[in-house]
C-alpha cells in the first residue's frame, strides 16, 4: 500500500509566479514522456512481474516517480498562484486577465482549472494512457524503461535551458539526475538477463535477420555499421525488395462457393465502367463553358 | 519522394477467411505496437536528422515498415473477405451475421467499416499519434527504436502463437524477423555515437546519480546489480529519504502584495471550519432515524 | 512524498484465473469511475488546496485510493495469471487461445499486454485526464467528489453482483465500503463551507434564479419538488420561452466597413441561388430515366 | 432555441430486449457515421452560415438529426432494459450476467452505464468531435454533408441485413430514408452555387492540374476515366515524377551565423560514426558465443 | 510494396526559419485535413477494394499523398531549424527562449518534440485515425475523397492567404493544385458507377424520400431547390412533424415477468416523491436564514 | 421530438469581433464543463429514466441546456465574423493575419474551422464523450448532475470576470444563473428519493465505514469534521493501515499445474541474476574510461 509524508523528496523555491513557465513544465506532469507516465508504466510492470528483484526495484522506482509527480505539480501550482486569487476573487480588470491568458494552455488552466494543475501537457491535451508501452515481457520492457528515462532525461535538460529561477532549476536538475539513476538500474536488471536478445523466445528467421533493404535511394545514400560490414548483407536492387521469398508478391485466399457469387454481386454492382468519360459532379460545379476546356479547375 | 509498386515485400497465402483471427491481427495494423506507428516513428525522426547516415537509414527503415503495413493490411482485407460481399449484397440471414459479428471489434469492422481494414487496434480503438515516442535527440531517440523494434518483435512472437494458418504464420515470422534486424540496425547506430550516456548534453547531479531510493518495503524487499554493488548508495531510512537536499521538503513561492490579498480574500470565503459537525446531504439523504446513529451508510 | 509497503491495504484471495471476470473489473483500474481517477482528482485538488484541513484529507485519501488501485490491480492481474505464462511460451494451442481471447478486450489485454493489466476499461479504451473534473473552487470540487464517490461506490456494487469468487466478493466490498467513508467526510468538509451554495462568489441574476421552461411538452408532462411550490415560476408558454430578456432573441454585432465588404464579397462569392432546380450530382448518379421521375432514390 | 415534444418523429415497436443487437445499433448513436456527428456537424455549418437560404435548411436539418438520435437512443434503451433492473436490483445470477455481458461493449454499458444508452461506438469508443469535418466553406462543406448521408445510409442498409425485429428493421428503414432525402437537399444546395468546382477562391496551377502521376506500378495497373482521355496528361516515367518543377527536389533553409554554429555544435555532438562496428547492447544481450557469429538473433 | 527516392516530388525553398508560421502548416501535416488523414483514407481503401481500376487509382493517389507529407513535413521541419540547435546546445538565454516558445503549439514542438516536426495539428492534438472516414462501400467512400479533398484544397488556400515566403507560397500552391486534381479523379470514377445513387443496394421508402420537415421555424425561414419545386412536399405543420407513421409517437417494448418484476424493484427504491418539499443539500448549503426566502440563490 | 425557433432563448448584442475572447468562451461550447456536455448528460439520461417525473424535468432541462449551446455559439460565431470574411477572400495581408492568429486555439478556429465555431475546448482539445458521466442510477447520476452545475456555474463565473463587452456580459449571467437553476431542481429531485444514501441497493461494510485513514503524516497534520466527532475513528498508526482485514496483506491465487508448469518456464527464461554486476549498454555508451569510475553518467 501506499503512504504519503508531507515532505516532498526535494526542497523547492520558486522566487515569484510565472504562468507562462508554468505551461513549459506541464509537459512532466501531464505530458507523455512525463512522471505519470513513468510512476504508471512501472506500475503496472511491477503488478505482472513474478521476478522478485525486479517487482522490488520496479515498486521503488515508480514510487520515486509519484513523489517527482508530486514536486513538479508542487512548482506549477506555484507559478500559477498568482493569478488563482485575483481571478477567483475578480479582483483584476478583464483587459489584464486576458493578457494573462493570452495562451491556449494557459488561458485552460485559469478559465477551466481555477490556476490549478492539470494532467494536460503544454499544449492543454490531457494525458492518456495510450503514453503508457508496457508489454509485459521483460526483455521489452526494460527497454521501454531505458529508453523512457532518456527521453524524459532529455525533457528536464531541455526545461532547465529554458528557465531563469534558481530554485526551480535546482529541482529540475535533481529530477534530470533521478532519471539518469534510473536508466542505470533498469540497464543492470536488462542485462542481468541472460540472453536477451532477441527479446522473448522465438528466433528470428536465418534468412532475414542479416538482410538490409536500402529502400530510400538517390543522392544521399549513406552507410555506416547499421548495414555494412560482416554482419549484413545489403540488398539494393529494386527487383530483389519485393515478394523477397520468392513468390509473386501476391495476396490470396480461399473462398467459399457462396463468398465468391456474394463478391461477384457486389463487384457487378459497384464497378466503375474504365471506358468513357462520364460527366461528374465537378464538371457540373465547374460552370457553363468549362467543360468544353481542358482544365476547368484551373482557370481564374 | 514515395513509389509503390503493386508486389508485396513478401508473398501472402490466406487458407480462408477467418474475422476473429483478423481482429487479433489488427495490433499490428492499427495498434500502438503495430507498423503505421513504426513507419511513423523513423519517418518523423527522418525529416529531422541531420546526420546524414542516420538520415538515410531511417528513411530505409520507415520505408519498409510501410510495405510491412501494406503486408499485414493485406492479410486482414482476406481474412475479412468472407463476409463482405455477404453482408453488403443482404445475402446472409440476420441470425448468422450476428454471430459472425459477436465480438465488439469485429462487429464494428463489419457494420461500420463494411469489413474493410481500420487503422484500429484490437479493442476497436482509433490509431493516435500519441503512440510515437520521438522527442528529435538521436540518443533518447535510437532507444526508443531500440525499444520498439523490441515491442513490436514481441506482439509478432504473441501473434504466431494464435494462429494456426502456415501461410499466415509464414508471412508473420518474415515481419517479425524484420524487427530484430531493424533493432540491430538501431543499436548500431546509437552505439556509434560516443558518448551516448547519459543523453543529450548536461550531465547529472553527481550528489544524486548514484543513490538508489528503498522506497518499497517489507517482506520480498530484494537487491540486485541494480542497486548493489559499488556503483549504488541505498538509501532505506524512511527520514532520509524525503527532502534529500536537507531543506525542510516544503514548496514556497513570493508573491505581490496584491496577490496574497486575493488568496486571503479566496481562503477566507471558501474556508472548512474545522470546528464542529455539520448536517450534511449524505446525513439527510441517509434518511429519517439514521443521522442519529453512528453508522447511517453500513445498516442495511 | 509517497513510499510504499508492500503488504497490501486488504488481503486478497483469488480462487481460480478468470480473464473474462478480470475484464469486468478493468472498470475500476482504468475506467472513467475507478481508482486511477479517484487518485488523481484529489490529488491534482490537493496540490492547489490552501485550505490545511482540506489538503490534508485530499492528500489522505487520494493516497488511499492508490492503495485501492493495487488492490484491484492486484486481483486483475491474478485472474490473467493463467494464461501469461502459457501464452508466453507457446504451451497452448492456437485453437484453444483463440476461445480464451474471443472477446476484444481480453484479446487485446493478451495480445498486446501480455496477460498483464491495462490501464483501460472494460471496452479497452485507454484511460484518460479527461475523466478527471476538478476545476480549482472547493463548493464545486467536493460536490465533484462526491458524485464521484457515488458513482464509484455504484460501479463496486454491479461487480459484486456479477462474481462468484468469495475472496473477490470480499475484497470489492471493502473497496465500496470505503467510497461511502469517503462520500461522508467529503460531504462533512462541503458543509463545513457556510454558505457553500451557491457555488463561486457571483450571485445569479434573480430574474431568472426560480424560473422554470417547461421546455418538453406532451403526454407524460409531470411536476415535482423541481418545479413546483413557492419557489418555482413554470413558464410553460412557448412564446414566452424564447427570447426571454424581453429583445427580439436575436445575435447580432457590429463589424467594421472592411469587415462588412469581406463578408458581402464571400457572400455573394457562394451564395445558393434559391431559385430554379439545378441538376446535381445525386441527379447525375441516380442513372438514366431516374431524373424525370418524382422519386428517383425510392425506386428498387 | 429548441424545444422537446414527447412523441418521437417514428413510433418504435421492440419485440424484445437484445443487449447484443442493442450493441450493433450504437454505431448510430455515439458512433463517427451516427446521429450526434450528423446533427453537430450541421448545427456548427448553421451557426456559421450567412446564406439564408442554407442557414435555414441547415438548421432544420440539424433539428431532425437530433430527433433521429432520440429515436436510435430510444430503440437501444429498450433493448438494454431487460437486463437494466436485474443487474440494478441483484435479481440475477452472477453466471447469467456475466453471459449475458460477454462482449466488451455489452459488458460495458451493463457496469459502466447501468444498462443505459452511452455515447460510444460498438467497440466501446467514446464519440468525439474529431468526427466532424465542417471547415466553414460551403463548397466544401455542402460536399461533406453530402459524403456524411451517403455513409449514414450505408450503415443503417447494413443494419436492417442484420436485425430480424420487425418493429426495428420499420424504424430504421424510417431512418435509412431520410439520409437520402438530406442528401437530395445538400446536392441542391451545392449546385446551386454557381461555380462551385473548384471550391473556394484560388484557382489552382494549370501546369498541375491535368497530371494524373502513376506512381504505383507492377502487374495490375489500370485506366480509366480518372486518368484517360482528352482531359489527362499521365506521367508513368518515374525519374518525372519527381522534382515535377524541374528543381532539384532538395529542400533547403537559410539559417544565420548563430543558429549554423548552434546546429553544428549538435551535429558534432551526436554523430553516429560511419567507420567501424560498435559493441552494442545487442550484441551484450545475445549471450556468450553469439558475438562470433554473424547471425546471432537467429539461433534458437 | 512502397520504395523511397530522396528527390521530393517538388523542390521547397524556406527563405528563413519561422516557428510560428510552422505551426500554422501543421494542419496538413497532422491535421485532421491533412496528408496522413488523406494518404490513409485512400491507402485503406486500396486494401479492400476488388475493382482493379478504383484499386490501382487508390495505391497512386494514397502513395502521393505520402510525398506530399513528405513536402510539407520537410518545409515544417526547415521552419523550426532555427531554434533546433540553439535549444539543444544551451546556446540561447532563457529569456529568449520563452519568448521564441510563447504560444502553446510551438512551445510543445520545442519542448516536447526538440523542434522536430509531430504528427499533430496546429493547436498540438495528436493525429488520429478517427479522421478517417473510409467505410467499405465505394459509392459513399468516393463521395467522402470528393469531399476530403475539397476540403484540404481549401486550407491550402487559407495558408497561402498567411504565407510571405515565396518558396513556401509555390510549394503551397502546387500541394493544393493537385487536390482539385484529386478530386477529379475522385469524380470520374463516381460517375463511372451507373446508378451511384442512392449509395449502397437498398432503396429508400417511397413515402419519406421527399418530405422536407421544417423543423426551424420564425423569422428567417427560407427557401430553396432543397425544399421546394416538384420534387419536395414540404410539412410544416408541427403535429404532423412527430409520429410521421400514423402512430403515437412513442417507444415500447415486450418484458418477461421477470424483467418487468425487476424494473418495479429498481423503480420502487429510486422514486422520487412527486410530492412535498424535501430540504436539499443546496437548501443547507445557502446558509442560515436563505432557506425562509423564496430566493436563496439569487442574493448577493 | 426536437423542434426549433429562430429566436434565440436571450438575445445577443456583441459590440465588436475579438478572436480571443472568442477562444475563451469555447470554454462551454466545445469544453469539458460546457452545454454539449450538460445537454448530453441529461439526454442519456432521460432516455433511460423511467421515473416519469425525473424523467420529464430530464427532457425540460437537456433541451434547454442544447439553446444555451446555441446562444453561446452564437456569441463566438460573431467574435469571429471580423476575421472570416478577411481571410476566406484574401483581403488581408499575410503579417497582419499572422498576428491575429496568434494563439494556438484561435489560429486553429481561423485556418481549420474558417473562423467558424467549433467543438473544441479553449485549447482546442476536441469535445469527447468521456466527459460524460451518467451512470445509469438515480441517486449517483443527480449527483453527478448537482456537481456538474456547480462547474459550469464557476466557469460562465471567470468568463464574466475576463469580459468587458456588456452584451457578452449580460448572456453569461444570464446562463450563469440557468446553472444555479438547475442545480436546485436536481437537488430537490435527489432529495425527493429517501433513502439515497448511500446510493444504490447494497449496504457498506460497518466495519470500514466510519475508519478515517490517516494516510498523508507530517507538519500540516489537519482534523475537521471529515474526520472528527462521534462518527469517525481515526487510525493513524502505519501497521494498521495496511492488511486492515487481519491478514498478511498478500495477494493469492490457486493456478493449475500446466498453469504453474508455464510461470515457472517464463520465470526461468526471463531471470535476472540478483549477483553479479553486468557489463550493460550505459555502461558502453558512457565512454572510455568512464566504466571504471563509479560515477560515469555525472561527469560535466
């Protein structure tokens, strides 16, 4: 079960409201690569896990990651607590609020949340647990985590080069830290698995794993250890991409006696006779005149 | 600029048409693991990258995953294929269709989308853009590749368990295999950026990079190279692990003169007096004889 | 800041796996009414809470309903354990994991998830913060509180209704139980607000507080306590409804000249000429001979 | 301003609930082709709209949407109410409930909803405004309208093939029927602008205009009238099909001195080092001996 | 399968970044209207259509498409080139920064996405395959690609309206051109199927297929070839609007005695008493003294 | 059925075109606490009633709440009308349109909608379903409606205290006040039903109804009547907060032997070996050297 002290994880300071700084830092409260993302994909990584390190580790971390949820909600209520009494209490002439909100995200969060905080990123586009990539096989999921804490690394850097208040860049580099410690230990438990690549239990197919398919040609081609060297084979004629089994590329199934007749009705009824030159819609909507030319559409 | 060219990448055979099995299929199709989410994910780091092998290889890549959803769309149109025409010409009785549609997303394939392909998962539920994980730093990025090549290998190895078809498991052991060349792909090339970690450019807080936080307790506490070893600092005692900076763990803000003013004036018109015991909506909904017992919910 | 135990708030039994009974109870893991919703509407109110005695509670019981959470989580992922393993490592035939996952959310919670838990409902869709309806002002925020713990208590009991497991029945009743608790003190905290109602500060314009349009009219016109006695004027009169501030109920505005000539020249640009009965493309569709009858579109 | 008379526009006789049926018919009340997105989106074109002449049909039409969607809504709550007062009132066993929600959406409206009527698709999807394509320009938007009744049409045709209650198959048939009739009127409205092709103001590019590009090749390639005749200028060569201004097919930017040296900077820092082959997280993750081989995701 | 040539189809040159104006395009990048929405529309038809000249016509339009999401995506990304590398390096102050991010949806592609270039529109909602509207039968899908592209025609001419750049205002300009080309295609295989109207197999009932209901009634009313001339009856009658078959306007349904036995409990537990005038929570909630006054609310 | 008048339910008078304030009141046009949203609560709701008199008031006030969704589109219809006609035919030059659209919501009602009103919120998030709450049962759903009406009411609250223009003014308080209106009715309707609390049929658990949990500890520790008096125990020892049934708090389920033979398989394979301290991708993408040090990722 869970608990909760008053104190936050990380002593915070913010010298004076900012709405428009409180926008930015809602991408790690309500955004995708935020701390309700973090704290809910471990989660439920940590409800389904049967290893017993790893739902140890797993409950830890997404703890953390609550109570970072809980500081940088802290900061944005800050930032926002400036304009919540004097809108609440209309004590500001409108000419002044509306300036205030002049942003779509921060005009939601004084007109619809009252200056609180809401799971929305800085955009105003609430959070949904489609941010969420948990698949339940570790192999996977470790590297869902290793590869979420560098993203939301890459966030709080990003945040920090934008903010000026000590305090709060103070926190943030705390928070940015965290998920540098966190990325190592998910990297020790991934490869504390051995062997986890590939990930899961089939193998792949001998014939296909070393192939590199250079689709994209023309000036610009490249190369470098992701298709050369002794490990792949790069296949680079157009001919050679497709039906690379060595079929005829087609698509076929069997139907029934019944399927077919239904098909063919449904064909007979809706084929569009190749031949001629019907008049349409937009030759009508085009106008008297037009369509006598060529080009219709195009004339002013 | 695209091309298309109408063999598939890999040849498909259908045994017979079979909805329920489609609908599983659909994660790969219209899923957050699934190909338009792969082709979308390289595709937009693609436009960014400056790099210009890496430029290259996504386009390559981004490329393939879509030939691979025309694969796996191809595959559910023939599993659909039977019911279609049945359905649209109104030659099947209403009794067996309902059968045929007994299940929440096959249902909404048949009536809504005509037994054509949706960009849906298996749920039924509409592909979204918030299923790609891109953030433009091509070392939180390649991991996320990593990540989802990962995913996407898993769901195939899932699929291939579930179906019985050879011709469908065939083609699904192709696309699978795909993936782990595509995480190689990937691995490669974040591991010929050096350094790669942590990403991006500001490193951490060397006072917090190592401390690994025992915030779950109790009996299955457990250690691993995760948090043991020379590498980690465990922090287990509940005190110490809130306010780590050795500030009191409280959030503060200056605010204008103004400003307090308002709050007050807000705090004192919405103040909970904390004295007393008011009657309440639940104390009169609860009927007339139950405000005078302790317990007016529990009786039945 | 949270830290966890890893003893659950209340013991939990599962008699068997049951993939069918852990969908119903997705409701309340990652449905609109379950406890990820609760957890996060007190807790997004708690942030923003001036207010000591109502912080405190909002941080206590949205610190409970996470325990709720697990609790559910917990059963969720019991009922699923049956078939993760076996999926995982390909120990089931196709036939008879095809029976186990024909129904699209447990498919989906398979496929995709790997037998683990979602933060999705019983249909499968994603949780979102759009679920969430705190809105920044305590006489409005613990009325949503309380309808929520209604609505809560109400999903509880229909899933009581439709288990048979003992030790399952036993755990959702401890989980209604305390939305009733929490229904209690949240109503004792609103009327502990004088007067709370109202909501807000702006009084309402007594004109048109007492009125009310009998907007629905015919057979099955009834009254009640809602519109009826001293306090209620019922304008039934359908003249008398529209229009009420006693103008023409008419939307109009003043435009600048440049304004004016922009719409005029769009105006006149697409105007519909309601004279005459041009050709169109319905008429064009509808086939040779159709055009000259009444009824073109109703003839088989 | 709207007002509510008790009799629906259609009486509705059900022989008998049918949660399941209830189910299929939801695609027109909460579903992208129902009843609320056809009223919304013509209500949103009537708000807008300075022609008198449509405003007027678009609110009448808009009117009788809405009046459909109470006729939908009421069929489906008929068909739910069986089940509605033995779920409600505990008068059913848990067995027979949960066969009778063994469907994801059926399961949902019994616990979420209470066997009400929700705003949700047959899969269980929530209704959203994302549905609605009004753009504000009445030569597009006429064409919208017209495409929205073709599909409404096509979705109630499809449900009268799979409903077998007298009563119902009558109302919607009733339903069925007045989509054509508003198809009629919105190509009547179309054409009556003069011209309305191509829509809006800017004529297009005549160099652009007539090309028809055949950029998907291979066995299977066709004509007809949509790119034959005197009308069209097919380009098939595909060295043509790109740069079609003649330019290089590049895309290019002018940056300033800073924001060079910025990039620059970035690229230096993350670049993937073409040379050499890496050791990397895969190839730790393949176990010991795989790093030998060429092909170390293929081995079992 | 799809194959990639690294020449755009036309050749973009961006006079100079412009995170404002990149916004503005990201409506036909990930807008609802945009080139995803339209490369899936007609790629997902493609799949299941049987007609071989729709089929081929569909893969070259939907793979143009894709180019052209390319094009746009490539001058969105040139836009945002400016602040890509200055924010990534930390080369730029804070102040400068914010102001560079003042507006929710740039400040998100900063922030979020490191000036990348998302799969959203321009107010950040993330693409979603709910814009599609594709339905499986060629006489409705055809209307909906008419009016798609007539559609994205039109926000190609509103963004050349706010556009200075040249090079931008040509690419524009030849993207919207080959929408009206689109829709002509679109056209000709329309009316190259005799008869296309009504869409679908099943005619409508000759007794509703020309009654025009006019249902919005007062100052205002109009009309027009929509409603009037040989081909509509119009009723205006208010009665005769409701129960159009001669019924009684209401909705019924047969219920087993158990059923109906189990609605009487629910009905009877949830009554509300017609008479009397119970005391409400809002009634506590006005405080002392509201209660005696007719008005409670309506004072200040 | 539905029938509409021209006249509006109050009249309008908007003094001047202002797209921002336009963007404010989508608020309760498009957003999760406005009309759409009332009016479709109480619809579905009245389609399931079938107490006759909540049922009737049901109808009465949805039907209302579709003409204030009028008025209120009516009013940001015409806060926008300055800027439709300018922009749809080009009379305005590109900067100055720019600057007007500066805002994501506004520049996305002006480029996507044509400056027409859409069902968006002030963020331009699009009005989902999801924000509907009926649940199916009387007493939790008047609860719900009692909640909403007290947000809505504080919404058209802040929109007065941000609005100058006196017309706009005067319509918002005249909806405003509508909200207080309805409040009452549900109110008197809720308490109209003795019992309703708790709602529903099922009793709570006297065991667990009055435990206040003291969850949240430390400096700010509160006690008020939520938690206080007669009615309530308080516990707030850690132990006993957790397993509060007597158990050991565990979470337990009986698996079968093919079942437990399964786990044990996925267990084995996906073990992460708790000794040992492996060589991991962070450790190779920290560099040279950096292995060796403890702290590789905290090194500027």
């Amino acid at each position: 079960m869970y608990m909760h002290n008053k104190r936050l994880q990380y002593t915070v300071h913010v010298a004076e409201p900012n709405p428009q700084l409180a926008v930015l830092l809602l991408e790690q409260f309500g955004g995708p690569q935020g701390e309700l993302a973090a704290a809910m994909r471990y989660f439920t990584q940590a409800l389904a896990e049967d290893d017993p390190g790893r739902k140890d580790m797993l409950y830890d971390i997404s703890t953390e990651e609550l109570s970072h949820l809980e500081i940088i909600g802290s900061i944005i209520t800050l930032l926002n607590k400036g304009t919540k009494g004097e809108l609440a209490e209309g004590m500001i002439e409108a000419a002044g609020m509306r300036l205030l909100t002049g942003n779509s995200t921060s005009q939601t969060e004084a007109i619809l949340y009252g200056s609180g905080t809401a799971l929305v990123n800085s955009s105003g586009v609430p959070w949904t647990a489609a941010y969420i990539d948990t698949i339940g096989e570790p192999t996977a999921d470790l590297r869902s985590n290793i590869a979420a804490e560098a993203r939301a690394k890459m966030v709080y850097e990003r945040l920090i080069n934008v903010t000026d208040d000590p305090g709060i860049k103070d926190a943030l580099t705390f928070l940015m830290t965290r998920e540098i410690a966190h990325q190592k230990s998910f990297e020790k438990a991934l490869y504390a698995i051995t062997p986890n690549f590939p990930p899961g239990k089939l193998p792949g197919d001998p014939a296909y794993t070393d192939l590199y398919f250079d689709i994209s040609q023309g000036a610009g081609n490249a190369s470098g250890p992701w298709n050369q060297g002794a490990q792949w084979e790069v296949v680079d004629d157009r001919d050679a991409q497709s039906a690379v089994d060595g079929g005829d590329g087609s698509a076929s199934v069997e139907l029934s006696k019944t399927q077919k007749a239904a098909l063919q009705a449904f064909a007979a009824r809706t084929a569009s006779n190749p031949e001629g030159d019907p008049l349409t819609g937009a030759d009508l909507g085009a106008g008297p005149g037009a369509g006598a030319t060529k080009n219709p559409a195009a004339e002013p």
